[in-house]
C-alpha cells in the first residue's frame, strides 16, 4: 500500500507542475502532506517535514549566499570581458554558442559539484545566449545534461554513494566507466550540435561587431554602468579563483564558503552600507524562489521518508525481478536505475535498493562492481528528478519554469543514459 501510494504522489505531482495546474513550490508541500493525512500519518507530519527541511537547510543557504555572490560579481562586470571573448570566438553563431555551453559545463563539472557547473555556466553564457535569443530552455538543457555525466565523478555524490555502500574502490567502479563517460559526453555533444543547427536555422548568425556592441549596450544601460567596478576586476577574478578552489579542496562547507565569499565581495566592490544593502535587495528577488523551492522540497522528501513510502516503492522494485532474468540482473539494474534514481533520492536507491540487488545478483556469479557500475547508468537523466536541489537553482538562474524544463529534456537526457549503457554493454563493464 505504501509503495502504490508513494508511486501515485509521485505521478501526481509530476502531473500537477508539468500541466501547469500548481506551481512545483505548491506541490512539493500540498502533495505529500494531502497523501500523508490519506494514509493516517497526520499528526507526525509535522515532524517528518521537519526533518526533510532541516536535511535541505544547508543547500538552501549555499543557494541563497551563491547567487548573491554571483549576483555582486555580474553587477561589478567580472563576465564582461569573458562574454565578448565568447561572442568573438563563436563569431554570432548559435550552434557554436550552444556546443560552448556544453563543453563549459563539461569543464566546470569537473569539480563534482552541479550547482557550481550551473552558476558559473550560467553566470558567464546567460547573457550570450539571451542576447543571440536562443531557446532559454536550451542553456539549462545543455548544462544538466553535461553534469549528468560528471556526476559519476568519485567525488561528485552518487559513486561515492555506492562505492561506500559495497566497499569497493573507484578502481573497480569509477575506472572502468570512464569510456561510458566519455561516449555519453559525445553523445551530449550531438545532441547540442543538432539544437544549435536548429537555431543557426531560425535566427541566423549575427554580425559580430554587431554583437558586441549590442551585448554591451545591453550589460550596461545607466544605471548598471554606475555598479561596474573594472578597477577591480583582478581582485573579483582572484577571489572567485581562490572560492572556486576552495569548493574543490572542501577546504570548509560549501555553503560557509558562499556566506564569507558573499560577504568580502560586498565589501571589496561596494564598501558603503546603503550599496551593500540595495546589492542584497536587488538579488533576493533572484535568490527567494529557488530557496523556497528547495525548502519545500524537504517536506517533500521528509514526508516521503518518514513514511518510509521510499522504503516500500524500493523493495516493491526489486520484488518484480523475476528468477528467469537474473542472469541478466546487471542489465536490468541499468535500465532500472534510470526510474529509480528519478522517483527515490541517491541516498534511498545507493544505500536501500543497490545492496539488495548486490546480493541477488550474488547468486548468478554477478560480481558487486558489476551491478554498481550499472547503477550509475541512471544519473543521466538524474538531476532531472524533482528531488535533486541543484536543478531547481538551475531553472531559477535561467527563469525557465520546472515542467516545461523536464518535458524538453528528459528525452535527451534518458538518451545520454542509453549511449552509456550500450557502450558499457559493448565492451563489457556491465555484462549482459
């Protein structure tokens, strides 16, 4: 019964915001609590949304300190001279500048972090693509879909999950998928290739002079030219720099690092108080609704494991298998990674459902690595889950809406996950 129910809130949500009929904020909280009074968990409701909002709290105030500090680097004119570097390498090109998002992305997600790939992304290449006047579902598209493959990074989350879960190294597990990494790498650039002819197709190439003279026109009416600090744009690329290294060396939280980078960058660029404030002020409109949707999907999530909804739909999963396909376990978990990673958290599928399959598989002679180098297969359409936090800083950086997001990209995204399969089937890291 839990697991129907935890299928069916799922469905409906999904539902509810990619038909427009509620906004993802609304029915990240109406959904769970309405379906958590249906099955008699009324009065602990209460205290399972706290749990999941306390579980999302740091990755709220990371969001909110990130964006101001973006925020104050863009008002400074840090990304000017990189975005008029851009347009006069991409020469006015829509496909070149979609195929550059793409392999910006690939670079930033080296550091295993996705909302960092979606910030600097976003920060450097929003303006271009807005300026050229493409797609705005495109960006986030070709950002998601790169840090989807990077997200198999040891250090990027889910690897690490799974490689703890079944105590094995990342030479077992990381070290074999990287040709799957790099053919789904490929295949993302296809895909970014094809939309970009599309959109040379509709908007032609713009003159390059044209451009730049535009683009500046457009970072700099009266009023932004005022905040723009070229003086300092040595001192704001070096703190960034140093910020970004910190991130990567976990040198403290990331949220931390956001909060002291924040407020140095306040400080550096805009000393008096009353700019500091009207800084702030003109960001929080940008930071507000990502907050309040990462908060709210903390009662989603906290609903869905206090009930242990998560729990039920897992085993419910792995009871379907029937004996005649085990010997084909590996396979299945590959294809079954992608609908669980989508509906469960990484910690519900890594930690819950991978041992178990783990232990069937063990009776076929499928070894643990195996079936955990098949279950990475899913994380290319993974952040497209509404249970992942990034992607709603993502859409919020982009102002797109969530369900016209999903509906453009999943079906690229599921395709990243089926070229790494078949590569991985090809050569034999995941046995048929």
């Amino acid at each position: 019964m839990l697991a129907v129910a935890g299928f069916l809130m799922v469905i409906v949500f999904m539902y509810l915001i990619m038909s427009k009929r509620l906004s993802a904020m609304t029915a990240l909280m109406l959904v769970p609590l309405a379906f958590g009074i249906a099955l008699g968990f009324g009065p602990k409701l209460g205290a399972m949304s706290l749990d999941g909002i306390k579980k999302v709290a740091p990755t709220g105030i990371m969001i909110c300190f990130a964006i101001l500090y973006f925020g104050v680097m863009i008002d400074a004119g840090l990304f000017d001279p990189l975005i008029n570097r851009i347009l006069k390498a991409v020469k006015g090109d829509p496909m070149k500048v979609v195929v550059g998002t793409a392999v910006l992305a690939g670079i930033v997600s080296l550091d295993g972090d996705g909302s960092t790939t979606y910030m600097i992304t976003c920060s450097a290449l929003l303006a271009v693509h807005r300026r050229i006047g493409i797609h705005p579902l495109i960006l986030p598209a070709m950002a998601i879909m790169q840090n989807g493959v990077m997200n198999i990074l040891p250090w990027g989350g889910p690897t690490g999950r799974v490689m703890s879960a079944l105590s094995l190294e990342a030479s077992e597990v990381f070290v074999p998928l990287i040709p799957a990494m790099i053919a789904g790498t490929i295949w993302v650039m296809f895909v970014a290739y094809r939309i970009g002819l599309k959109e040379r197709a509709r908007l032609g190439t713009l003159h390059i002079q044209d451009a730049i003279t535009d683009t500046t026109a457009t970072l700099a009416d009266d009023e932004a030219e005022k905040l723009k600090r070229p003086h300092l744009f040595w001192v704001n690329l070096g703190m960034t720099v140093l910020l970004m290294a910190a991130l990567v060396k976990e040198i403290l939280p990331l949220n931390v690092l956001f909060m002291l980078g924040t407020s140095l960058a306040l400080i550096i660029n805009y000393p008096k108080l009353k700019d500091q404030q009207a800084r702030i002020a003109t960001h929080a409109a940008n930071a507000l609704p990502v907050i309040v949707m990462v908060f709210a999907a903390g009662i989603f999530m906290g609903i869905m494991s206090g009930t242990k909804m998560v729990d039920a739909m897992a085993n419910s999963l792995v009871s379907v298998i029937p004996p005649s396909m085990g010997p084909h376990l590996a396979l299945i978990t590959a294809f079954a990674s992608l609908p669980f990673t989508f509906f469960l958290t990484n910690d519900a599928f890594y930690f819950g459902v991978v041992p178990i399959l783990v232990k069937t598989a063990a009776t076929y002679g499928i070894t643990p690595a195996e079936i955990a180098r098949a279950s990475l297969i899913g994380q290319g359409a993974h952040l497209l889950s509404p249970l992942v936090a990034s992607t709603y800083l993502l859409v919020g950086l982009c102002g797109v809406e969530f369900g016209d997001f999903q509906k453009y990209t999943l079906l690229w995204a599921i395709g990243t996950s089926l070229v790494m399969l078949a590569l991985s089937l090809a050569i034999g890291i995941i046995p048929f």
